[in-house]
C-alpha cells in the first residue's frame, strides 16, 4: 500500500513527498492528478516496469515496489540515488558552482560537450556516469534523455544560464522513497513476473506514434514497435488472469484502442512537449486502460 505521510512531531520521522529527479521523455509528472483518479482503491505491492523518470512511483510512494527501465544507465542512477545520495550531491554541488561561475554560454557549451563525451565513455555502472547524467539532464536541450543507435548520449546544448543542476533536498527524498525498492534492468516481462493476485502493476511503455512524423528518438537505442505492442497487450491480459490491478498508458491511436478493446478505456488530456516545433507542442487526447 501506499506509505502515509504523517505530519511533523519530534517523535514522527516525515516521508517528504519526492519528485523525479530527472526529466525522461513521457514523463508523468503533469499527467499525476488524472491518472490518480484511476488507481485502484487498495493494492499490496506496486510494480512499474518502463517506469522512466518515476512520476507515478512518487506519487504513490509505495511501502514496497518494483521498479524497471530497460534503461540501464537509469536504473544504475536509482541505485545511486538510493544508495549514495550524500556523495552525489557532493559531486553535483562542485559541479553546480563550476557551471554556474563560467563567464557565458560559450563557456558553459564547451564543458557540457566535454562532459557528454565523457559520458558516452565510461561504464554505464560507474557512479560518474550518474553524475554526469544528472548534469546533462538539467543542462541539455529541453531535458531530455536521447540515444543514437550506437547508444550514445546525443542532446545537444540548452543554453541555459542557471539551471538547476543539484536539488538535494529531492536528492534526499527520492533517497528515502527508494529505500524499499527493488530496482532492476530487465525486459519488462522479467520484471513483473513476480507480480501476484492484488498487486497494482502499472504500464508506461514508449507510445504509439499518432503518426509518422511524431514518432520521437527513442531514448534507448532499441525501440518498439507494434508488435511489441501487441505482446504486450498479451502481457496485459496475463497479468488481469492474475488478479493484478493492472493499469496503461498509451496514445489514443486506432491501433491501440482496438487492442485494448476487451478492458476499460479512459481518455484523458494531455500536454506534449517535446517536438522540435514549438507551434506543434500542446494538448494531446491519451488513453488510460485498466481491468478493474
């Protein structure tokens, strides 16, 4: 269940709500209090296997989860988190002051291209690579996450003066909200195959594109494409064979109205931000699809 937050005494330790900590293409963050209105009432154990930056996983902060990316430098950067948070936000801070005292954008581009290439050089287990991931997050073209398909980190620039490269009092609170979380790198079906009769499992994968010139980079260097969507639709119906609270999120396109045709579908507004024309981003209608 879902971990209550209990007010502020000296006897009471507070579970501070957290938020994601980095920005990750279809993020939840904004979608939060529409998709509350479909969680089920009561649930033991949560599951988010493509669960991306976590807006879901910290909205309902659960008392014991699993989580998954097929994303491993992601999901090493949860560990970290978890795991390690004081020397992060160390390493982040000197970083923040360095980035932050350069004298212009000129300055500021060339150590974020000499920190990408880094990056893109070290093992994707090392605890400087989530630094470096958390750097460019925050100092990258509208924040995204984006590989090529030789799995190499390839946003550009954002030119932004002052971002906000180390929050460490969210630092913290992601921290605390990990502590009992598994967290893997698996295929998603390996993920979830613990999931049991009440569980919540909730399903975030990459979206059908409504069309072909809105189909986006994916932000790993494989992708997914309609028949994974379909096996996934089979995983779906597995998991409601189960008895599991399951619950998806996916563009509202004929092809996945069709496949979901069996089960309850919600439709919900919502905002896309990450086309490159500005006059193209905007409200959105997606579908929610649940079995319970």
């Amino acid at each position: 269940m879902k971990r209550v937050k209990e007010k502020n005494t000296t006897n009471v330790v507070v579970i501070a709500q957290a938020r994601p900590f980095l920005k990750w293409v279809g993020g939840k963050a904004k979608l939060v209090p529409e998709l509350e209105k479909f969680y089920p009432k009561t649930f033991n154990e949560f599951y988010e296997p493509f669960v991306g930056g976590g807006a879901m996983f910290f909205s309902i902060n659960p008392a014991k989860s699993y989580i998954n990316d097929m994303n491993e430098v992601l999901m090493n950067a949860y560990k970290h988190v978890r795991d390690d948070v004081d020397a992060l936000i160390k390493e982040l801070t000197l970083l923040h002051d360095y980035y932050w005292e350069l004298p212009d954008n000129v300055a500021k581009k060339e150590l974020f291209l000499e920190k990408r290439t880094l990056f893109n050089s070290l093992d994707n287990g090392s605890f400087e690579k989530t630094v470096l991931l958390i750097f460019l997050n925050k100092t990258c073209f509208n924040g995204l996450y984006r590989e090529n398909s030789k799995g190499e980190f390839n946003v550009p620039f954002n030119n932004s003066e002052r971002p906000p490269i180390c929050d460490a009092i969210n630092l913290r609170n992601v921290s605390n909200s990990l502590q009992n979380a598994k967290i893997t790198h698996l295929s998603y079906e390996k993920a979830i195959k613990s999931a049991k009769k009440d569980d919540f499992v909730y399903l975030d994968p990459p979206y059908d594109p409504l069309n072909q010139t809105s189909r986006f980079t994916s932000y790993h260097a494989s992708g997914f494409d309609r028949k994974d969507q379909e096996k996934l639709r089979d995983v779906f119906q597995e998991l409601a064979n189960k008895g599991c609270n399951v619950m998806l999120s996916n563009s509202n396109t004929p092809f996945i109205n069709e496949l979901y045709k069996a089960f309850k579908i919600h439709k919900i507004s919502a905002a896309r931000n990450i086309n490159s024309i500005g006059t193209k981003r905007g409200k959105v209608t997606e579908i929610v699809v649940t079995n319970y």
